[in-house]
C-alpha cells in the first residue's frame, strides 16, 4: 500500500504561495462557520519520525483562531492510565462543540507501539482496531468531523533527516534511542501502519496517507484536507428517520411479567443484611487486591427505592474505593460534550467501585421521553451503550444493572406519605409529580431499555421494589454473587 | 505538644451506641442542610501509620448521603503532577458547593514527607506551610469549611498494630517498607507533625488532634468534631462591609497618563514583527528544554485588540507547547466552586505557555461591575490573586500581563466599522454596546485591578492600542524581553 504513494509529489513555489493565500482565507472562515454550528472537529496526525508532523501542525493553525483549537501531545500512557479502559484518555480530552481537537499522535500510536514491542499479527490487534472503529463511529454519529492524516516518508529519507537533526546541537535531542529503533525496524513498522490503515478507514473516518518529502506539498495537501472536511461536514444533513419505532406494536414486555407481590420477613431480613453486607466487605478487599473494577448502576421510578439501596450497599465499603455518582441533567461542558463523555470521565479504575445513582441510560429514558434526543439519536444510543459496556467489561470491571421496580400504585402511596410528613418533604418536588403522568411511556421506554441493552457480560438484574427491603437484599445478594464469580 | 495528648481517653460501650444514634441522625439532617445552603466542606484526616483512618472514616460516613461525598485518597505526587505548582492537584479535587470533599492525607503529607525525607529543619518549610495558609484562607473565605484531624497514637501501640496486622496473611501488605521506616523514624516525624500543627492552625481552619488508641472514642470524637463544624458553618452569617470602597475619593491613576498617540511606521512594523517572532521561536523551545513555563493574561476593553495581538504572539510558536484560553462566564461544575477553580485547571505545566484571553481578573472587573461578587468578595480577590500568582511565580513560572488600553472614542469608531463591515458584523453584539456604557465606571475598576495587583513578579504591562500594530510590537517585545531575562 505505502509503496504505491509518490514520495516525489511537489508544489512550485509560486503556485504553493497563492495555494496557500487562498486556503488560509478559507479555513478562518470555516472554523467561524464550525464554531457556529457547533459542530467538534478533531484532527489526528500520525506518520513517521522526523516526517515533519510539528511544522505541518503549525502552518496548518496559522489562519486559525487560536482560542478555539487545542493541540494534544500523545505519549504512551502511564502507569495511572493504565488502571483504566485504554480510550478513556482519549475520551476525556475531546474537543467540545464548534472546537477543534488536534492529536499530535492518537489513539492509533498505542496499537502501533504494541504490537511492533509485542511481536503480535494482525489478528491480534483485531480487538484493538474494533474498539477505534467503535469509537470514532460514536463520535461521527454524534456530529464530529474526524480527520486523520498519516505523514509518509521513505526510511532513505528519513535516514538523511536524523543526519541533519543530530547535526545541530539544538535538535539532536529529538533523536533518541526511540527513533533509532523505529528507524532500524521501519520495514516491520510499515507492515503495522498498512494494516492499521486498511482496518480503520471507515466511510465515516476515512485515513489520508500525505507523501511528506516536500513541506510545501504537505502544507498543502493538509490543509486542503481540513477545508474539504469542514465544508462536507457545514453541507451534510442529517437523514430524516423513515418511522418513528414508538408507533410500531408492542408485545408484552420484561416489566410485565416482574412479580411484585415478593416480601421478605423481619428477622430474615436483619440475618441476610448482615451476611451479605459481611461478605461484600471481604470481596471489595478482594477486588482491590486482585485490581478488578466494579460498575453497579441503578434505574428505575422516583421513589423506588434507589437511594435506600446504595445507602445498604456501600454501608459495609472501605470508602478509599468506592464512589457513589449522581447523575442530573447534564450542565457546561457536559452539555458541549458527546453524551457518554461525562460517564467516561467517571469511570472507576482498576480495583475500585462506581455506583451510579442513574446514569448513561438517562440518554433512552428521560432524553427519549422529554425529546431531548431525537429518535435517530436515542435509537442509536442502544448499541452504543452496549459499545461502551463492553469496553468497561474487556478491561477488567465487573458490571451490574438494577432495575428498581415499584407499581404505580405504591409509587402514589410513597409520593403522598412524603408529601405528609416534614421530615421528607423535601424528598419529593412538582417535577416528580409531571414525571408520574408518563408512567406508561416511562414503563415503554425502560422495556425496551431493558431487551435492547441485557448482555452476557451485562445483563439487567430487576430488583421488584414494592416490599423495599426484598429490593434491598436482592440487590445485595446479586452485587456478592457476581464479584464473587468474577473473582473466583 | 503531642504528649500532652490523652492517649487513655475512651467510652464506654452504652455511652457509645447512645451518642452514636444521635450523632448519626444529627449529622445526616446537618448534611442536607449544608447541601442546601450551598457550603462546601472538607475533612482531612491525617495521622500514624495504622492510627485507624479508614475505620473512623468508613463509621463517619455511614449515616450520611453517599451521593453528596467524594473520598480522595492522596498519594505522593507523580511525576506528571510535579510539573505543576504543588497545590493544583489538590485545587482539582475540591468538592462543589453543598459536597463533601474528605481527604485521606492531603497536603500535608507532602510537607511532612520532604520534611523528615529531606532532613529539613522548620525553617526550611516555611514557605510550604505558608502556601497551605493561603490556600485554606482562600477557601475558608470562599464560604468552605474546613476541618483537620489528627489521629493520634504512641510508637508502641503502632507496634503493637503492626503486629497484629502483619499477623494476618489478609492485611500484612499494609505493612511495608515504608511503614516500618516511618515508625523507626516516629520521634522524627514527631517533631514535624508538632511544627506542622503549629505553623497551619488558624481561626479559619484550626488542627483538631484526636486520641486514637481507643476506637470508640475516636468515632465519637470525630464525629462531633464534624458536627459541631457543620453547625456553625451554617449559622455563620458574613459581616457586611462598613463601606463601599468606590464611594472613596479617587487620584489620578496610571491609565490617565497613558499615551495613546503613539504609533508605528509600516517599515519598521513589518521588521519588528518578523525579528520578534523569529526570536520568540527561539525562546519558546528554550522554555521547553528548561522546563519553564509561561502565563501570558490579556485583559482590556472589548474591540482594544487582544485578539490580533495573541494571533501574532503564537504564530511563531510550536503548537504542541502552547494553549490559548479564552475565558467567558463560568459554566456548570465552574459555577459550584471556588472562582480560581477553572484557572488552577488550566496552569500549564512546566516547559509550557498558556495564553490567556481574558482570565481569573474577571472577578475585580465584570464581576465587581456586574454585581456578581459582592464587595467584600473583589476586594478580597486583589489579594487572593497576588497570591495565586505568587504561586505560580515560585513553581517556576514566567507571569506577564497586558492591560489593553484604547481610548473611548477609538472603540466607538472599531464599534462602527465592525457594524458596517458584513465580514466583521460577526465581531460585535447587543452586549458590546451595552458594556460601553459602563466605560468610566470600567476604567476605574481598571485603574484599581492594576494598583493592587502590579507586583514585582507579575507587573502589568500596558499596549497603547489606538495603534493596533503599536500594541502588538510591544506585546511581542516586552514577551521576549521577559522570557529572555529568566532563562539567562
């Protein structure tokens, strides 16, 4: 593939000045244009050492508006990052919308690094290309431009740069022992860099490969690129969905079938809340030790029950390693984010434990409800939620859902015993009351929340709420159950 | 000091579960109290090794929401963290109003580690325990409340710890190399943990030490110790100023003797611009490898041209090391914290420049002008601000600062080009207009903000700009000037 490229490719000088003139006045005008319609841009560039990657960057940013760009330097990650799933990083420095994100390096520089260091084949890295194709699909669907640019010299040239880098005592620095190896292993390197390229161009992030011997050619050809995709993206609309999937029949659901008459008695109650909480305490010093996460994620009615159940949980807990996280609607820069972008900066490390008081699925709950996600976008989300599940499950957290479900009739019962008694007034507000007017859409929604997103590593465990404490212990029981299978 | 401490101190078991049941309810209604006004709270627990944190932490936390704490764990910092000033990372983790931030160590441990590790006598810290001062002052005055404990055990019963832990195959890793050098060095440490206490306890934030042989006591003792906090946290009420400093009468001030006549020829313009940039090119990698960094603050009225002199500042410079910040009104998570807050996230880190397009003086201009901070509150910020700087200055940083200055009929005329101007129109808003009309009281809060806060390491600098290439000249000028005088 690389060898089909003409390294020779060049501008004339004249030619490239007026090129240039032309498509500085573009790109300022473009970036205004993007920042207004709040669309995130994010370029990466990746390439060979020494293929200029720095001074592309710079004369590329010339024209642009410096507040609203910010330049990423991409290093291997370090021990702490580690501790997390491996795009976490790269989630949490996104560009918000109408900005630009640019990657010195990317996502793409850690698969290279791996599998050149650990010696592995194409089909070894098939897990790795699937989670970037994943991720960048998410963030195209959600608006984003992706542009990404692959900086190609030959190993000659190359060679001749490192010559005349280490030639002056200002910039021998650049080459390290790093490079040199890169350099000697560059025929194995090429084999990785064509793979990655075939695996990851995607219609929705397609990779340009920019011969890079000459500067100008390549100052060029970058920013004609940027133009192009700024403009497509100003240009695009969004297909109109052909059916609304609300309007199709439904059958009977999960919810209808969950049997809420269970109770648990007095003194079988204390006896398990005991043993369990006991055992939970032991296993969470066991996740610590053998660095295991834990995702637990609560949904379900107003006053079901949520708030008394993850007091019970985290009773017994070491509270250096868990953390309990209230989700609200989303305010600043959640709101110029991707949707997932605040639960990825939430997400526990390695040998720690996250409960989520509501959480993601706020995106096909009450943004499908109020209409705050259009169809197309909360319909999506299913997949991209088990996407993003299963990127928690790969590296290494344990994750369990609970359902907390009441009837509509005890929710009554609940809202009016708070709205009499002072001590929990302040437990129940008018929003709670509209909120109660949905019960049926609300109880669609969560059905088919519950088929659509219930997998093999995360299936939805419904806790029948109406008898509090036979939530309570059920939850318990499950959260020691799976760490304790997951630990084993 | 600490063998004064009462080390027998204990409760008896009914004593215990009495007071505990009603510390408990106390504590949990004092909790949604504190949420609900607003107040943020931080508790930091330091102590021996094996003094029994995570116990009193894990009981003090039981009655209370799970959902409104956060407990950090503090660890040495990691090399990353140490490219920064020393307290951001603590700057970054404090709870929003109406939550809890509880630290397990905190920033102390840090004072106390280089202290005994360093061998540094009480002197040599004084600067560190003077920067701990400052920012718990800063806070406290912010509305925080601030709690310290100590927990207190002997050398022996440490031992005696150390040996019932190592004894049990599940714990004896909390005993480690580091541990049993600790507990060699206790009289050490002794020394240093009573200096500590006596330089950092304040009105605003006073060390509680606790006797922790007795596991019952400590609970209790902490617990009440919270409590007490909370509740006069919340009857606390602000003294009202005894006067408005702008009702005092005012002198002439440094922006009436600026000259805005000056300007500068179109040859020597074109020069001075391109041997600036050339030259700042070459500081900026200077910077990096000496692992300086940069703080560049524009302030000045709006169409002054902070805009197009930062673009000429950064056109030379390598985008990888370099971030321009503009700052609007505060968002989300920036609302519900200090208002230093966001600009501590933004510190860039050593070798780095950061560029500043409007910055944390927005508290003693807009906010002061709107009304949004209260008199007692802007006049508090000059200070706070000298001292945020200080402490950038001290972490290594180079700290220059433009005040943009036009006269009030130059706006008016860029007003109106921009108004007739189609490809401008985008540069001018109903909120422009409306801000002119506060031009006297604005230069008076100008002329004030650059009195109190022109020190000798971050002295203001102020760009003439009726000549918009007069002031850039100058911006670029004075940049390289400093920059070139601290890295000789």
């Amino acid at each position: 593939m690389l060898e089909t490229i003409d390294l020779k490719a060049a501008v004339e000088k004249k030619v490239y000045r007026d090129t240039m003139e032309a498509l500085d006045g573009r790109l300022s005008e473009l970036q205004r244009a993007v920042y207004r319609a709040g669309i995130p841009v994010i370029v990466l560039f990746e390439g060979w050492d020494a293929s200029g990657k720095g001074g592309v960057l710079g004369r590329l940013l010339q024209p642009l508006d410096p507040r609203y760009y910010k330049v990423h330097n991409i290093k291997p990650a370090t021990a702490e990052e580690k501790m997390f799933p491996p795009l976490r990083r790269f989630w949490l420095r996104l560009p918000a919308d109408g900005t630009m994100g640019i990657f010195n390096h990317s996502w793409y520089r850690q698969v290279l690094d791996e599998r050149v260091a650990d010696k592995l084949d194409r089909e070894s890295c098939h897990g790795a290309y699937e989670r970037v194709r994943v991720f960048e699909r998410q963030l195209s669907d959600d608006g984003a431009v992706i542009l990404k640019l692959f900086l190609h010299i030959s190993q000659k040239e190359q060679a001749k740069r490192f010559k005349a880098l280490k030639a002056d005592p200002a910039f021998a620095w650049k080459v390290g022992v790093g490079e040199e190896q890169r350099h000697k292993n560059y025929p194995v390197f090429k084999t990785a860099v064509e793979d990655m390229i075939e695996e990851t161009s995607t219609a929705y992030a397609p990779w340009h490969i920019v011969p890079a011997t000459s500067e100008r050619y390549v100052h060029t050809v970058v920013a004609e690129a940027l133009a192009a995709c700024l403009q497509h993206a100003l240009e695009k609309h969004k297909p109109d969905p052909v059916y609304d999937p609300q309007l199709l029949p439904r059958h009977s659901s999960v919810l209808d079938r969950v049997d809420l008459s269970q109770t648990i008695a007095d003194e079988s109650y204390k006896r398990k809340l005991r043993r369990y909480q006991e055992e939970l305490r032991r296993l969470q010093h066991l996740c610590y030790v053998k660095r295991k996460a834990a995702v637990i994620v609560y949904e379900g009615p107003d006053a079901g029950g949520k708030g008394g159940s993850i007091r019970r949980l985290v009773r017994p807990l070491d509270p250096r390693g868990y953390e309990v996280i209230p989700t609200a609607a989303p305010t600043g820069e959640e709101r110029t984010h991707h949707y997932l972008w605040r639960f990825w900066r939430a997400v526990p490390k390695a040998g720690h434990l996250a409960i989520f008081d509501r959480s993601w699925y706020g995106r096909v709950m009450v943004e499908r409800l109020e209409g705050f996600a259009t169809i197309d976008e909360w319909q999506r989300a299913f997949r991209e939620i088990n996407e993003f599940e299963a990127q928690l499950v790969e590296a290494g957290a344990i994750l369990i859902k609970f359902w907390v479900h009441i009837s509509k009739e005890e929710q009554l019962a609940r809202f009016e015993s708070r709205q009499s008694d002072p001590t929990k007034l302040w437990k129940i507000t008018e929003e709670d009351w509209r909120n109660r007017e949905k019960w049926d859409a609300y109880l669609l929604a969560a059905s088919d929340m519950i088929e659509q997103t219930s997998t093999t590593q995360a299936p939805w465990t419904v806790l029948e709420g109406n008898d509090k404490r036979f939530a309570r212990i059920k939850a318990l029981e499950t959260v020691c159950a799976r760490l304790h299978a997951a630990l084993e």
